[in-house]
C-alpha cells in the first residue's frame, strides 16, 4: 500500500474517532441507564492515602463541576427508586451519587463541594461508628443536624459493618433491621435504602433487607453478585479510584463500564458460571422486584 493511501486511511480513521467520540460524549448514557457511583472519603490531596478509597478534594470538585457543567442530573434516593419501580420516567443523564460509612470528611471537604454545584448525595451510615465515633465517623448529632438537608439522604449501612453473607443469621437479622429502626428513632424520618457492608451480600440478607422494609439495597462491584442477576436489593455501583481522570470518569457515567461488566458476566455465564455449586444461567432480563 503507497504511502498517501496510508496516510488517508490513518487520517480517516482519527476522524472517524473523533466523530463518534464526539458524538458519544452528548449522547451517553442512554435514557434509563443510571450510574450509581461509590465514594468513601474526600480528603485534601496532601492526605490522600495509599487506601483505593480516598478520592481528593481536587478531583472531587472537578468531577462534580464536570457533571454540572455536561448536563448530568444528580438524584436522590427516592427518585432513583421511582425511576427503577417504573413509577417515574426517566428523563436521561440521571447520576446517583452514594457515600459509605457517613465519614466526617463528608460534612468538612465533600458537600461545601456538593453545595456548590447544588448536587444531590446519599450517604450509608453505620450505626455504631456514629455513636461511638469511630473511624472518622460523623456524629449522631452531625446526622440530626443534616438530616433534613435537601441534597442529602441518609441511609443504612448496618449497625457495625460486618460482612453480612459470612455472619450467622441472627447477627444479620440484628444488623440489617436494628440498624433501620434505630436510625430512623434518632433521625425522625423513614430509612428505606440499606448499603450491604463491604458489598457482602447472599440470598439470605436480600430477602431480610426486602423484609425489613427497605425499598432497595446496594452492594459494590458486580463480582459480589457471584453469578446472581442484579436486583433491587443487590445493585451495583462503580468506584470512584484516586487516580481516575476525567475521561475515565465519563467512561464510568457514559455505560461504558456497566457494558463492558454486562458483556463479561454474560460469557462468564454462557460457559456456566459456578455459584454454588451449581450453574447459574444468563438471564437476559433478570427479575427486579
């Protein structure tokens, strides 16, 4: 091949990429897909550890003002719930935004970024780290004050963080319904979405969160399903890592990510996937409620 078609063809290529990237970029995500996306702690980057769950300051705020700035809508809770119990039509460009552990670094470096661009959180608190305060856990009383906070939603993330599918089943009884009641005591409001601890979930703890009363119930990464199709009390969220770019941030709010995960889980379980001991067929529209 002469060196003028290679170049045309290079050239072709690269604007080929160009127009579809562009094109992808105010497109994605498509109407219906919501990116739940998982944050730990936001710290200043000088105290950015080697821990994957510390996401700096710096990041933060340009990820958010990156969502605020490309048409993303940030919703609550309730609205993600309505969307996905097909009360309420999805509009397109949804984001739902989700915190562990109810850190006190929410409340010093997180929402004054939140606030700033009016964007909307939820945040799983873990009972006895408040009122204990361990680990950097805010207070119970920084809990009442934020309680009613319009862009903030708390839920439950158990009593004491243990991994629920290795606890036997009273402990995870205690866990995932003491936690509901006493939050919702102190708090003076319904607590209808509960966080899995570590993502550990199994068929057990689905069927006491749906017993509970909680709505929904969210895990971590897809691996934690272990070949079960996503429900409404085991969905998956995507972390945000410290070092993730911007770009890398649009590939995870885009569908890019689920798609790629959707794809993988699907061949994992074409060729049978172990669970169990048993195999787990693909299921291509996998009851949610």
């Amino acid at each position: 091949m002469k060196a003028g078609k290679i170049k045309r063809l290079l050239l072709g290529s690269v604007f080929a990429i160009v127009i579809f990237g562009g094109v992808a970029f105010f497109i994605l995500p498509p109407k219906g897909y919501i990116p739940v996306l998982m944050y730990h702690f936001v710290v200043p980057k000088a105290q950015v550890g080697s821990t994957s769950l510390d996401v700096s300051v710096e990041n933060f705020s340009r990820q958010m003002w990156f969502l605020k700035t490309f048409g993303f809508r940030t919703i609550s809770l309730d609205e993600y719930e309505a969307i996905k119990t097909g009360r309420t039509k999805a509009h397109g460009r949804e984001v739902l935004i989700t915190f562990d552990d109810g850190n006190e670094t929410y409340i010093q470096y997180a929402l004054p970024v939140l606030e700033r661009y009016q964007i909307n959180s939820a945040n799983f608190l873990v009972w006895n780290f408040m009122v204990q305060k361990q680990y950097g856990s805010m207070s119970l009383e920084d809990a009442k004050r934020l309680s009613s906070h319009p862009l903030i939603t708390f839920a439950s993330h158990s009593l004491s963080h243990i991994p629920l599918a290795d606890s036997p089943a009273e402990e995870v009884r205690t866990e995932i319904f003491e936690s509901k009641a006493k939050l919702e005591e102190a708090l003076g409001a319904k607590i209808n979405y509960f966080c899995y601890p570590e993502g550990s979930h199994d068929e057990r703890t689905i069927k006491m969160a749906e017993e509970a009363g909680y709505r929904l119930a969210f895990t971590t990464s897809r691996k934690q399903l272990q070949g079960r199709p996503g429900t409404l009390y085991s969905i998956v969220r995507i972390k945000v890592s410290p070092t993730q770019n911007l770009f890398v941030f649009w590939i995870n709010v885009s569908g890019f990510t689920a798609w790629g995960k959707e794809i993988d889980s699907f061949f994992h379980q074409l060729t049978g996937q172990n669970y169990n001991g048993t195999l787990t067929p693909y299921k291509l529209n996998p009851k949610t409620s």
